[in-house]
C-alpha cells in the first residue's frame, strides 16, 4: 500500500468535517481545532449516522445524531446519554495522516505505514507551492495511461499551447524509458536536438517540468497523483512549484484559487456537452487555469469511462503506455500470487528536466 | 391492513387528478367537481395511459388517450369510440377514500374496511387543524425508528431550540416505556420533576404535544403518520391543532402554507449538499417553518437511505428504540405465520401531555 | 434492413461532427468540408476515443487524441506520431450515406444497400420541404401503435384542434384498413361522408395529408418516420411539403427553425412535468409548433416508456393497431425463422388525400 492523496491542506479550515470518497472507501475527513486532520470511518458506530454532519470539539468530533464522540484514531471516548456509557470498547476505523507539500496524505493499508516519500527539490524556500485537486469523471487508469503518451500532447493539448504560445518545444519527439527505482524515467527527444527528462513514480505519480503556467511562468516543476475514487471517477492532484515566494505568491495563489472555484463548479458539466456533442472544445475559453486538464479530460473520457481496451491497436508510439501498463501487470501478478512486489523508492536525483528556451 | 393518509384535503381543488405513489403502489388521485375524493388504478385497462392526465367529468375520470370514462369505484362507465361498447365488463382497482383532520384517507387492503380511527380531542372547535405532508429522501424505518428516541433532541433540534428558545424543558430526561392497546405509552421525566406523556401508535403514528412552533404558538398536540413510498422514500404527514379559529387562523394557514411551498421545492436538495459536505445545518435558515425536519431529515438519511441495522450499537438510552423494534418484530412474524396480529386501538384518553411553563 | 433516417440536413453545417445514437448502436456523423454526410464507427481503433470530438479535415474525421485520420467509409488513412504507419489494416465501420427530403439517410444492414426508396410527389418544385427532428422519450413502437390510430385524435389534439380551428373533418369516423405492397392503406369515412386515405409504410413511416400547421397552412402533405435509439427513446422525424417556395418558403422556415430550437430544448422536462402531476397539458402553449407532438407525447409515454402490452383491452376502434401489429408480427416470425420476409415497395400512386374544406 502507498501514502495516497486525498485533499488539499488549504480546502479544510479548522474545526471543519467532510465526507470524502478515495479508493472506493467512504470515509470521514476533519480537521480538530487545534488544526490536525484526520480521518476516519464514515458512519458512527451507534445507529450508523455519517459521521461529517457531526460537530468538531477540540480534536475529536462528535456524532450529530446522539453525540457520540470520536478521537482522530476512531476511539469513541464519549456516549453523553448513556447511564452507563462503554465508549471504551467502541472503535470506528482511523488512518495515519500526514501533511506535506499543501496535500492531505493518507495511508489506507494495515500495520505501520512506511515513511511519507519526500521530495527534497519541492521543499525548497525558494518556490511556493500551488496545490490543487481536480475532480475527474473517468476511470483513474485513462489518466495513468495518459502519463508516458508524448504523442497526445500535439493533438489534445494543441489549443492550450497556442493561446499560451508555448513554443519551446517542437516537432514529432522520439521517446526513449527505462525503468527505475522510483518507476520509469523518460527520455524525450526533439528534431532540433532539445531534450526533456521526465519520471513515472509507482503507483500513479507524474513528476515532469516545463508547461506553460501563465505569461509570467513559462515553466515549473510538477508533481502530479492520479488517485482512484471508484470505479467511474478519480482525483487528479497537482503540486505546481512557482518560482516566487511572500507577498508576490500569496497574491498570485489567491487569485489563482478565486479563478479555480468558478472553474471546478462547470468543468464537469462542459466536459460532457463536448462528449454529447451539444458543445465543441473550440467554444470553451483556453485561458482558464484548468484548460490542460479540460483537453485531457475530453481525450480521456472520449474513451469511455471504462474503455474495452482489449480491442486497441497500439503502435511504436505507445511504447511508453504498453512499457507501463506491463510493469503495472508484472506487479498485479505478483500482488495476486503474494509474492513480494517491488519496494518502489524516489532518489533525490530523479529531477525533471526541461529544455530553457 | 390500517387506513393511510395520502394526501392534504387542501392541496387537491376539485376537478383535479394527480398521480400518487405510496406502499409502493403508483395508483390515481383525483377529486370530482361536485368535490368527493377519489383513488383508482394507475393506468387505464385499454392501451395502459396513465389515468392522471385525463380530465375530471362530473364525479368521474376520462382517459386522455381514447376516453374512456371511470368512476371512484374505478368501474368503467363509457368507451366512446367503441361501436358496441363493453364498458360494464372494464374494471379497475378502486379503494375506499375518507377525508379527516384535513388529510386524505385511503384503505388499500383487501375486503370490507375497518372503520377509520378518529381522535376527538383534535376534532375541538376551538382549534384549527394546520396539516402539512413533508417528501422524505430515505426509507420510512428510519423515521419510525426515532419516534421513541428521546436522547436525539439534544443533539439533533439544538439549533431550533436555540432560534425558537424552547427552553420549558431542560437537561437529559428519564424515558419509560409500556405497551397499550393502541402501541406504546411512553412517559418522560426531567431533572426538575417536569414530565411528558406521548403516544405511539401502531404502525406508524405519533402523538405528542410540546413543540414550539413559532413566537405565538408555543405548545400544540401534534398527530404524525410516517408512510412508505418505496424503499428509498416516504412520507411524513403532520395535523398540528393550532389553538385558535375563524379569521385568525385562515390567515396564519395561509401565510404558513405559501412559506412552505417555497420551503418543500428546496428540502431535499440542500440536505442533500449538507450530507455531501458542500453546506453545513447551520447554513439553513433556522426560521423556516420546516426546520425540525430539516435537523431530522439531515440526521435519518445521514444513516444512509436504507441503513445497515446489523451493525448498530445500541445502549440504555435506546430502550424506546428497542421496544418499538420488538413489537414490530412480533407483529410481522405473526403475520408471515399467518397468525393474528394484535388489533390496534385508540382510546380517546390517550392524550398527551407537556409541562405548561 | 431499410434505410433509415438519422438526423436532418440542415442540422449537419460542413465540417462538423456529431455523435450519434440509433438503432441501439453509437455511430459518429460528420460532414466533410466539400459537404457530403458520412457516417462512420463511434470510436478510434487505436485507443477508443470516441471520433466525434475529433476534427474534420477535407472528407476525412481526424481523432482528437493521437490524429489517426479515418475517411468516410471507416477506412483509416493516416497516423501521425507512427514511425511505421500500419493505417491499411485499420478499419473502422462505416455506413451507407442518402440525403434526401432534407433528412440523412443511413443503411445499417449487411452487403449491398437496396435503392433509397423515393416519394415523387414530394420532388414537387412547387413545394418547400419542412424536415424536423423530434425527440421522443418512451419506446418507439408507442408511437408506431398510434400510426392507425384515428381514434385518439379526438382526445388527445382536441387542444391543438380547437387553437389552430382545424374544423374540417368532425364526429368519429369509421376506418377501413388493406394491407398494400408497401404496408397498409386506410380510409377513414366521416359521418358528414368526407373521406381521408392514408398509407402506413412498412417498418415505420406513416404517410399523411392535413393537419393544420398554421393560420397559413391548412393542410400538407406530411411524411414520418419513426426510428427506435434505445428500448426508451426514439426520433419522429417529419417531412412536411409546404406549399410555397422562395423567398417566402426560406422565411417561414428560418422562421420555424429559430422557434423550434428553444421548444425542442424543454419539451421532455414539460411531458415529464405532465406525467408527475405538477404541470397539467393546459399549462403549456398550444401555439407551440411541437404542440401535436407534446399531445402525443403525453399520451404515448403516458403508457410508460416500455408498456406491458400483455394486459391492454383492446376495442373495434383499435381496428387498425390490432392489423399492425399482426403485420408485424408476422413478418418478425419469418425472421426469426429465416424466412423470406415481404420486399416492401412504395408505389407512386399511394399519395394521401383529406377532404378540401
């Protein structure tokens, strides 16, 4: 099991409780007023009441139906109508959490959870962060496959690149991988001799460099997890790191998150009129913050929220998405068989690489 | 089989059919001109066409497709395209219809049925009766379940305390519960001696007084039927006797009534985005006239539309909960053995009492 | 097999495609840049992208997420980011294409297509043509049961008939029905003795004269077809051969097209209004140009989108859906069994009549 995403730190104030859905689980997310999050099972364990109506007190949260309240390990520690409360042999199930690059981690496997990966060139003082979570509507697998395809960028992200005037690349690339402690690590090269590095992290984790931002950033280091809901939806997250820091990013993030709310309320919706062909990609503005995943999310959920990808025809150009899908395949086996699987490792050095002009 | 409230008198003018669908069944509302209400089968016995979309004749109902005419015993009467009719060989089903405390009664058992019960205290002339059906998003269980559930309104109707500053009652009470002939007497006492009668009766009905309902209304009996619409839905019909008459009370009905079909179109939708996290109870409104079944609405269909009853943990506190399922349980095992079941009765005794100050 | 129609012409500008959903099956429709209509397989076979979303360039539809370009036979011409193209072996479904009266015609079955059966009269240079694409929200063989049907005019288009005065015919008439070479011939006398004759053509077109359009138009010559989408929905496709041309036919129709596109855009969400009981038909404008056809949609999936047709009672007036569904029957058991069916044929002399004034 892996250290998974599933909410952005800034998106959960203090004392606040949510429903969340990850890995097909439903699950109670608060965060206590001291500001620890936490998470734990969604229904209490009295008369089943989902749990995030309830009220947050101190770092516990309290059921809305009876008042039974939960510390952030799933403890009942009080049955306030209770004569003679047994809140001592009541235990809902709770999950180590950790908060690390503007993200909510949680480990949903048994036993102790390894270490939270760390991603040193991430934590640097001389960046901000920009993290955000990106609801999608098919299968998680459409986007992993998405990962290693150097080939889609020219067609589906075509628009965003002009209205961005990203031209720093050019050309039909040649891509060579090679696996890695950490996944793949991919080698892209273009005619004029310009070279990108870029890395595949086990399970679903995309760390590249190099998309134009906006007109003042042409380029960022991004750390990207493509996280299961259920079988018809995922969670994309992305950590962007900005290259400014203090006053100037406080004000750039802002205005960015205003943008995003706006966005995040219709993409969804606008995604399906393209599919249903009531609307053309054409007819949605490319200057919205989400306009790269609104072309992936079009590309990839065109192929069905569960694609039979029994019936593909692939080429040398999929060499990335079949290197990946065979690795993944070789791990499954081996998960099936309990046979150990590999022990997946980021290296510091696995840095992004972009080409500068 | 009991009789069933189905509708508000109020909400159906005459010369108007509706289609209604309760116990599972989908069946014909309609009331004749000269003003009886009526229900019948859903759809007509020639080509199927779903009855409520005919029009009112007289005491009678016609088929918008080809119009043929049926009266309240759904008895076919006319087949007007037909050269030789064969109308009086048409029937479809029809059930006994009684219109009392402002709800519309209906019997859908088989056979002669029993007389429909009456309850002479809410028959005063010195009251008028406010009665008012409430759609609920999750099964009736759910709701039945916390008719005897004193420990909940603590928890679950604080906000409306506080906003209508409900405070004749303080503290956690001492519930006791026995059984009668008409269900379960249930008797409540408060730290301070203060004490409250409520009745139970079987299946599905509640009888108390106590709630305050707005500044001038501070205590009134109140008559409640939980009834099934289909798994995932029912529906919670209220008589509240409202102590005064004549213009007065056509006025507040009024006001009450025009506020309520504001607050009816928008229930489910924001309890719905408060179990989706997306809005928090204390966003609502605590003035709207349906606040308490909004806090209750949240809490039952927090426990999921149809909820997991294997996995509860009850306690003391839940007594009134216990004994309710018991009899319910002893009642449907008579009934899948085809033995007797007990024959439910109200006693115009069975009144229910709340401290004056 | 028979040719089908699948949209309207106008509704198809150059270089657009548009999914499809006809006869259980997802196609992609799209016009080439030169203007003629193809209809091809609904997803790329390299990675199952659904085609529509693509972009049309010359006469070909080139797949949104890696370019593979298809022509409009299905055959695959191009692949961009292919060291070594393999696209001779790619080939998708393809379909036989006929624009005729104003709607695409397309031929599912198997070989060869027989000729796309003609109607002479409505070649007529005298007239305009008014196709009109109406979706439909119950199962089409609904609507086919209605064809014969004269007997639910009265009924259900006394509204339409009473706003638009279409007083020409009155009182029930008797019908007569044959079955002809291309499906079934009807008159229908009046009390008054005027007479209609009207052609059913097998599978699912109905050939008619007379219903009133508009103060303007008081009767037409009107051509329909009724093609299933699923077990839930089906297209009524209408030709009417309006008796103008010019200037003054390209106004009327602009016309009617731009009040048509705001009708067709809440005509289900108001049928399905009527059928739950909170709008009544009254409540709807009656100068509505889909008037007749929210009538018979009311009436039609007011038998429930798939009815039981198990438990109808059907009449003498039922004369002609009885004879119908005999026809149907019939040749449905020859297929089934292999058996040659009947080589439906539409004759130039089948031309329906309606009484002048």
């Amino acid at each position: 099991m892996f250290w998974q995403p599933v909410f952005c730190s800034h998106e959960l104030p203090p004392a606040r409780a949510l429903p969340i859905r990850i890995l097909g689980e439903d699950l109670t997310l608060y965060r206590g007023e001291g500001g620890s999050a936490h998470v734990i099972g969604f229904r209490c364990a009295h008369r089943k009441t989902q749990l995030s109506i309830g009220q947050v007190e101190g770092d516990c949260l309290r059921c809305f139906y009876h008042g039974w309240k939960y510390d952030g390990s799933g403890q009942c520690v009080e049955q306030p109508a209770e004569p003679k409360p047994f809140s001592e042999k009541i235990r809902i199930p709770g999950y180590p959490v950790n908060e690390y690059l503007g993200l909510i981690f949680v480990y949903l496997g048994k036993g102790k959870p390894p270490p939270l990966p760390r991603y040193p060139k991430l934590e640097s003082r001389e960046m901000s962060l920009d993290p955000v979570r990106l609801d999608r509507i098919c299968n998680y697998f459409n986007n992993i496959d998405n990962s290693l395809d150097n080939a889609h960028v020219r067609f589906v992200h075509g628009r965003h690149r002009e209205t961005a005037r990203d031209e720093i690349v050019k050309g039909d690339p040649v891509i060579s991988v090679e696996e890695s402690e950490w996944g793949i690590r991919r080698f892209v090269k273009y005619p004029d001799g310009k070279a990108i590095t870029a890395y595949f992290g086990m399970p679903n984790i995309n760390y590249l460099n190099g998309q134009v931002v906006d007109a003042e950033i042409k380029r960022a280091d991004l750390l990207v997890f493509k996280v299961p809901v259920d079988d018809e939806n995922h969670i994309h997250f992305e950590v962007r790191a900005i290259p400014f820091t203090g006053e100037h990013a406080r004000e750039w993030l802002q205005r960015r998150r205003e943008k995003r709310a706006t966005e995040a309320a219709n993409r969804a919706a606008l995604v399906t009129e393209v599919l249903q062909g009531r609307l053309h990609l054409n007819d949605i503005d490319p200057n919205r913050t989400d306009y790269v995943m609104v072309e992936d999310e079009i590309a990839q959920t065109g192929q069905g929220k569960i694609p039979d990808r029994s019936d593909e025809h692939l080429g040398r150009s999929d060499a990335g998405v079949i290197f990946l899908r065979k690795i993944w395949q070789r791990e499954l086996r081996a998960l099936a068989k309990r046979q150990p699987t590999k022990n997946w490792t980021y290296r510091p050095d696995m840095i992004p690489t972009y080409p500068d002009t």
